[in-house]
C-alpha cells in the first residue's frame, strides 16, 4: 500500500507531514507546549505519535478530519481516557463537528459502551465546552 502522498516517504518527510496536520487538529499552542514538555524520556514517543499517528494515520486519503474525529472520540469515550477526550473534543469542534453533533456521538457511544462512558463523557464535555469561546463552542459548527 502506498503511503498518503506516495510510496516512500522518509521518516523526516513523514514526520514533517504529521507535525502539520498534528497543529492543524489539535491546534499550535497544543503542539508547541507538548514539543516543550519534551524530556529525554518523551523524545522518542513524541516523535513516535507525530510520524505515524499524525504523519501516517491522521494523513490517510480514506477519511476526513471530521470523519476521524468521530471515530477518535468514541474510542476514547469506550475506553475511558478522559484527558485524551477533552483534547479530542476540541480537535472534533476544530474539525467541523457542532456541539450538538458531538451530543450525538456521546450518546450513540452509551448504546456500544455503556451509559457509564456516556455520563464520564458528557461531563467531560460539559466542561471543555464551558471554558471555550462562545464560536468554538457554538452550535452552528466551525470551519
């Protein structure tokens, strides 16, 4: 299978690619205190992520960013990594879904992951969307 810019990317080309869609998803400022809090421990894991969940995954021709962002959620919200869902919640505003959308999928994920996950879920949420701007959190979506 050939990668999502053709076969043969490099590693640095890869990682180049992933560290751009990685900013525009989840947002610079994100980026930029996750690469300061590097330490020689993190190093390797960071440039991990940014190869091949951003450079390779994230950057696959198959699905949109919206259409990830569902997908990413309702993972997290099976799985209970509730910071992990307040980031992505975040992200999934940032790519295209409203917050009444994102209702949805919480609530579609209690029927797959239990109604525990969907109230852990719906809190979560409740406070990412309390402490974003009224745009981003709006219900009229965002671009």
């Amino acid at each position: 299978m050939t990668r999502p810019d053709g076969p043969g990317l490099t590693d640095a080309e890869r990682w180049e690619q992933g560290m751009a869609v990685r900013r525009a998803v989840l947002s610079g400022e994100h980026v930029d205190a996750a690469t300061a809090a590097i330490t020689p421990l993190t190093a390797d894991w960071q440039d991990f992520i940014t190869r091949t969940a951003w450079g390779d995954v994230w950057s696959r021709p198959g699905l949109d960013r919206r259409s990830r962002s569902i997908a990413v959620l309702t993972s997290l919200i099976a799985h209970g990594h509730h910071d992990e869902l307040a980031m992505h919640l975040r992200a999934a505003v940032r790519n295209g879904l409203t917050v009444d959308e994102v209702g949805e999928v919480i609530l579609q994920s209690a029927i797959y992951s239990g109604v525990p996950a969907a109230n852990a879920a719906f809190r979560v949420a409740s406070g990412v969307f309390a402490e974003t701007s009224p745009a981003e959190g709006s219900t009229e979506g965002a671009s």
